[in-house]
C-alpha cells in the first residue's frame, strides 16, 4: 500500500495540529501525556463546543459554511449524528486518513481504549478536563469488535441542524464525586431539512469510494448496508 494511502498529505487547515506518526491529531479527541490522541475517546468538551458552535472536530476552527458530517447508514437514514461537523478540507483529509472513514478497516479493535491504559493517565497541561475520564460511557465512539460499515459525507448548512443531549450520572474528572448532568450527544437535522448533497466515502475493505449520491440513492445503499449486518448477525 502506497504510504500516501494511510498517511495522506496534511491539509492547511490542520497545519497547527500536532503531528504524531505523519498524521495530524484531531482537536476533539483525548490527548495523551506523550502527544497521541485516543481516537476512541472524545474530549468531551471540546465534543460539545464543536457541536454548540459548529466547530470543526479535526482542526477546531468554524466550519464555515458548508459544514460535513461524516457518519454512518443509521445516521443517513434518520439524520441524527454522533459525530460532530468537520469543516471541507477536514472531511477530505480524514476520509483518506482514518482507518475506518476510508475503508481500509473491516473491524473496529476489540481491546481497550488507550486511554485507559498508563499512556492515558495524565492529560498535558492545559487539557482542559484534568485528568482522563470517561465523561459518557454511551457515546459510541467506542466500538470494540463491531464491523465497520459504509461512510457518507453529508454536507449541510450549520443552521440546520439542533444539539441533541441525554442525562446521565457522570465523575468529575478532578474531584471523583458524581453529579447529574445533561450531556451533549450529537445533532438532529431540523425537520424539513436535508444534506445539501451526500457523498459516499467508503465500503469496508474496499476502501474509499467518494462518489456522489442522490438523497434517494444515499437511502436505499444505507437500508441496504444495515441488512446485509443484520444477516451476518443471524449467521
């Protein structure tokens, strides 16, 4: 595999990001002690600011408008998403970058979350969450062992969409005392709305696609996609 495959030339709006084994650490992950990120943990904050403010997870400017989410088929079927909007340059990079967003991965990893392990134990100064801790065990950034699936790039106004949030029984990270708190857990599109245009990015182990959709297009290869998981899953 060309290295330009896995490791993808960096973008200019990622250029002040950290760079750790030729790839640009996004803004809204964990950042660890020794300048990696934990992929499968979001930094809850800055997760929340991103979506608040249509902030960019990759770079943390403003998207800017047009703003992309880069999600799954549930997400294209009920536009609701998780992850939060990246800005256009981003949503190129990573769909080249990211193992999953680009195919190359079948599986997600079915170990723990580095994070969790001593790499994990201390955030650099200025983190901003003093210390490592799982804000919400719901989110499902983590998905240990599951399939990957397709990925679309939906492209929206940022005034389309509302923050979505759930309550949960959450520790602070400095104190380790709990507390109710209503946790930001992605977006819903405002009803009537839909994606300026969808792009499919990827299919697991064929690897990254990008080819334009129609909204009808986009919704029938979704369905299809979550059937074929449902037929595996039967055996």
């Amino acid at each position: 595999m060309d290295a330009t495959e896995t490791r993808p030339p960096i973008p200019a709006s990622l250029k002040d990001r950290p760079v750790v084994g030729g790839l640009a650490m996004p803004w809204a992950n964990v950042e660890l002690a020794d300048g990696g990120v934990d992929f499968r943990s979001p930094h809850h904050a800055r997760y929340e600011i991103c979506w608040r403010e249509s902030r960019c997870q990759s770079c943390g400017r403003p998207t800017g408008d047009p703003a992309v989410l880069v999600c799954g088929p549930r997400q294209v079927l009920s536009l609701r998403f998780d992850e939060p909007p990246v800005c256009p340059p981003c949503a190129l990079y990573v769909s080249r970058a990211c193992p999953f967003v680009s195919g190359r991965a079948v599986t997600y990893p079915d170990r723990p979350r580095v994070s969790e392990g001593h790499r994990g134990g201390k955030c650099p100064e200025g983190c901003g969450c003093g210390g490592w801790q799982v804000t919400d065990p719901e989110h499902s950034a983590d998905q240990g062992g599951q399939p990957n699936l397709p990925w679309y790039a939906c492209w929206i106004h940022p005034d389309d969409y509302m923050v979505t949030a759930h309550m949960i029984v959450t520790r602070c990270s400095d104190k380790g005392c709990k507390h109710e708190r209503l946790i930001v857990n992605g977006g819903q599109l405002i009803m009537g709305t839909r994606p300026l245009k969808i792009y499919l990015a990827s299919e697991p182990g064929t690897g990254r696609i990008w080819r334009r959709l129609t909204q009808a297009e986009a919704a029938e290869h979704a369905t299809a996609a979550l059937a074929r998981i449902e037929r595996a899953a039967d055996g």
